[in-house]
C-alpha cells in the first residue's frame, strides 16, 4: 500500500512554472530544516519566481509544523510533500522532481545554508552554458574550510580505502578526491555530492529521474554518470558557496566490521555492488562526455 500522506491542500499542482523549484529531503531533522528554510528566504533571487517543495521522508508533526507554520510566510510557494515511510535520499529526490515546476531545479540536503549570491551564480552559470546538465556549489564546513564535494567515479577499492588504512592507496585516494586540482573557478568533474545540486529541466527530460534501485547512496554518481553519457557537463562552481553540516552516516569506528552494527553501511555496500554491476569497475567517465583519465590505481 502507498504510504503517502496527503499534500498541502494549498498547493496546486496546475501553476504555472517556475524559473526555480528548491527540493529539500528531508528525514526527522527539523532544527535544521527551519535553519535551511530561513537562509532561502533571505537569498531567494526573486521569490515570486521560485517555488520551495519540502519532501518529508518519514514525518512527523514537528517537521510539517517547521514548513505549514514555523515558516509561514516566508515563501510565496512552497509545497510540504510527506511521506510516512523512510522514502531514502533518491525517492525522495525524485518525488520533489515530479512535483517540480521549475525551468531550473536545485536539490538541497536539509543541512545546507545557502549564503547570498550563491543562487544568482548558479543560475548565471547555468543559463550562459546549456551543456551544464549539473551544477554543484563549493561547500564548506562550519569552520569556513573547504568541503571535498567533486569527485572522480569510483573504483571498487575506493570503497574500502575511505574505511581502512589500506596500503598504497594514498594516491587513488588523492586522485578520487581530486586533490591534485587547484580549483579557482567552475572545472569539469565525474560527480558532485547530492547535498546541493543544480539541474535543468531540458536535462532532466533527457536523461532522466535518478534510479531508485539506489535507496541512499550513488545515485547522485549513477545519475552524473547519466548525464556525461547524455553529452552534459557536470561542473564544480567553488565561488558559489554554501555551509554544508555534513556527517558520513555510512561510516562509523569499526571500519568494514561496521556492515554489521550499522545499517547505513549495508545500504551503503548494497548500492556500491549495484553500481559496479551497473557501469563497471574503471571508473572512467563516459566518452561521449569527452576524455578522462582513469583513478590511478588502474593507470
């Protein structure tokens, strides 16, 4: 049986587009989704332009209270979508695009404060380059230190390095974290972290929603993989900058052993093994989007 509760009764599923829609994710983090609310509604370029949908994954009262009444108000727009049930991350992604409107679409974890200016770059980048299928901000920590949030594709042994110490991986581990690229402005990447994600709806119809085979984690590889294998660009914009509250929920103290006390590290396994059988072990980005070099593991 469908578990999805009624929507808003005051959102109109007949209005006419948007140039912004804003997904959030949301799942029993409702502290932080007042904050993420608030710091849209000081930066939102024009918000009679922009619709807000909340896609509240699991919900209780106090999250539709944080979007129905704590914020009441503050958005010409906004849409509460909640679900009684755990959606995961890319069901819930794919839920607030369904009922999106937008020309364009921003994804955005719950834990993101978008600071001003951020938005206008974004949209300024996307709209002077149509081949920009995603577009990612520069992320930092609360501290103000840089985020690592763009990536090159993964190689099965990735997923183990970023748990253990494992010999002679300091190298692919660099080059997955592309640190051996000095970023000064928008630069070409395989993937980009989910937590804040630009796209367009002529992207969109074309290469598709993300695969809901992946319940938590990669979708956002397996869709950037989508998108260079559909002739689009995936581009880091690091002046555009955003806090980013990140905690790695997959990975806890024990390591490889946290597969069995920890269910985020077996969703985690369970989506990385559908992955590789999906697009392969090289990790090199699809041609059509032009050439790439592998992980040096596999150089």
């Amino acid at each position: 049986m469908d578990t999805y509760a009624e929507p808003d009764p005051e959102s109109d599923p007949e209005e006419d587009p948007m140039r912004l829609s804003v997904i959030i994710v949301n799942f029993r983090n409702a502290p932080l989704l007042r904050l993420a609310l608030r710091s849209l509604a000081r930066v939102l370029p024009d918000p009679d332009e922009c619709e807000i949908i909340v896609v509240d994954s699991a919900s209780t009262p106090e999250t539709q209270n944080a979007v129905r009444h704590d914020t009441a108000g503050l958005f010409p727009h906004c849409i509460l979508l909640p679900f009684m049930e755990n959606t995961g991350y890319t069901r819930g992604v794919n839920e607030g695009l369904r009922r999106a409107t937008g020309e364009y679409l921003l994804i955005l974890n719950p834990d993101i404060i978008v600071l001003p200016g951020t938005l206008e770059q974004l949209l300024a980048y996307a709209e002077s380059h149509p081949d920009a299928g995603l577009i990612g901000p520069g992320l930092l920590n609360l501290d103000d230190s840089r985020q690592e949030s763009c990536f090159r594709f993964y190689t099965p042994l990735i997923i183990p390095a970023r748990r253990l110490p494992l010999p002679g991986m300091r190298q692919a581990l660099d080059s997955f974290l592309m640190r051996d690229v000095t970023f000064t402005g928008p630069t070409d990447v395989d993937w980009l972290m989910g937590s804040a994600l630009l796209t367009r709806r002529s992207a969109l119809d074309r290469v598709g929603l993300m695969d809901e085979r992946f319940f938590l984690y990669l979708s956002e590889v397996d869709w950037a993989w989508r998108f260079w294998e559909n002739g689009y660009r995936v581009v880091y914009a690091p002046t555009a900058q955003m806090y980013h509250a990140h905690q790695r929920q997959s990975k806890g103290r024990y390591g490889l052993f946290d597969i069995f006390v920890r269910r985020e590290t077996r969703w985690h396994i369970t989506d990385a093994i559908r992955y590789f059988r999906k697009h392969g072990v090289t990790g090199i980005r699809p041609q059509f989007g032009g050439p790439s070099q592998p992980h040096l593991l596999y150089a």
